[in-house]
C-alpha cells in the first residue's frame, strides 16, 4: 500500500471537486480510460474501478470533428457519475469546448481539459472552466510543443501531454512525449501534469519519473486479466 499522505490533497467529493490542497511532487493518480469499458456492461465496470485503487475516471469525449471518432456525451457521464464517487477527469476532444463547459460540470466532471490546438482564446477558457468550481486542464497533442501553451500555465491546474494522437484507444506510447513533461517541470510548472496514450506498467515508471502526476491507461486496464490489480501495479511501480 502507497503511504496514504500521497493522496491525501486530492481526496474529492462529488460536491466539492476541487482539491483539498495543492499537488505535492509525488502526488500519483491512476485514471482509467472509459474508452476501453465494455460498453454494455457500463455500470459494472464502473463499479469495478470505484472499488479500485484508482482515484479517477477519465472520460474521452469525441466529436469526430476534432478528432476522426465519436465516442459519447452527456448521457454516458451521467452513467458513469450514478456509478461512482470518484473524481471524473473530462477530456473534450471536440471542436469549441467552450460551449459545453457548464453542461459538463453540471454532468459532475471535476476536471474539465480543452485541447489547446481547438481553443481560439485558451486563457479565458481556462478561467472560465475554474469559474465553475472544478479543475481546468489544457492538453496538447504530439505534434504542439510546450511552448504553445506557455503563457497560459498560470491558469491550468493540469496539463495533459497526448502520447499517442487522440481519437483512439490501444496505440502504442510515443516515448518522446515524456521530454514535454521533463521541459514543464524545466520550466517550473508545479500543477498536475497527466499523460494520456499507450501507458501501461511498461511505462508507468518512466512516466512518474519524468514528472507525471496522473497517468491514464485505457487498454492496459481493461485488457488485464484482473484490472483492479494492474491498477495497483502501476501506482506501486
Ligand atoms: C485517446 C484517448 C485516450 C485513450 C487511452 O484519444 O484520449 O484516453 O482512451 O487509451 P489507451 O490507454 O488504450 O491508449
Ligand atoms: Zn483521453
């Protein structure tokens, strides 16, 4: 078992989903991937990562514009909200994510993440998704550097570097995206920093060491013969 003080600053209610305190720099969060549920057996495969060890659910929201697929909405959240206590990390891969920002908290994300490349003015985004009460996150995929989303760093509690090109689960990790968390933490970022594509216990450590706060992991937890224990062996890698 992880010493319970990693954790302890982002323990979160559907209330009150901002954290406790401020991340410290070995704060450690597994985020399932819902892409990667069976889709007919949502509920339980919800239920099975609220009794996890993982203290997010991450949901990829598509809306074959931003990305060349479509995945689900509103509907499906509320679904997954019904399911679980736990805190739903919200990753819109669609075109003006501006627009349904209220209508995704409302839904009961706690963390709402934009991409920055479908995001004409990122800072008042971003401040609009905290004036809603939740975490804002900005992501950028593998071709935009970090400098892109430089001047906006003061307004993201998270940055979710894509280590695969969003749209689909199951692609393999593109290892050069763990030099964009290495240039953050180079350039002083102290918020969460997420990674997102291909990760599986095969990476999770380089991934942490690198500077990663959250990693999510799709196939290599749903795929996994017991998905409750892969959990605890990436957190405990
Ligand atoms: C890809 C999504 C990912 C995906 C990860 O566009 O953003 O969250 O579900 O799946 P794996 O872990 O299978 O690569
Ligand atoms: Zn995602």
């Amino acid at each position: 078992m992880l010493a319970e003080s990693k954790y302890i600053s982002f323990v979160m209610t559907k209330k009150n989903n901002r954290p406790a305190g401020a991340p410290t720099a070995g704060t450690r969060i597994i985020s399932p991937s819902m892409l990667s549920a069976e889709f007919g057996n949502l509920a339980r495969d919800t239920r099975m990562i609220d009794r996890s060890a993982a203290e997010w659910i991450h949901i990829d929201v598509m809306d074959g514009v931003f990305v060349p697929n479509i995945s689900f909405g509103f509907p499906v959240l509320k679904a997954i909200r019904t399911a679980s206590d736990k805190f739903l990390d919200v990753h819109l891969m669609i075109v003006e994510p501006e627009r349904y920002v209220a209508r995704f908290v409302e839904a009961g994300a706690g963390l709402v993440t934009v991409h920055a490349e479908a995001v004409a003015d990122l800072r008042a985004t971003l401040e609009m998704i905290r004036s809603h009460g939740v975490l804002s996150g900005v992501s950028i995929k593998p071709a935009t550097p970090v400098s892109a989303i430089a001047d906006v760093l003061d307004v993201a509690d998270l940055v979710l570097v894509m280590s695969v090109e969003p749209g689909f689960g199951g692609q393999s990790f593109m290892p050069h995206s763990l030099d964009k968390v290495r240039e953050l933490r180079a350039m002083g970022y102290g918020g969460l920093i997420e990674i997102d594509g291909g990760i599986s216990t095969a990476n999770a450590a380089a991934a942490f060491d690198a500077g990663c706060n959250v990693l999510v992991a799709g196939n290599a937890v749903f795929g996994a013969p017991d998905p409750e224990a892969e959990i605890e062996k990436m957190l405990n890698i």
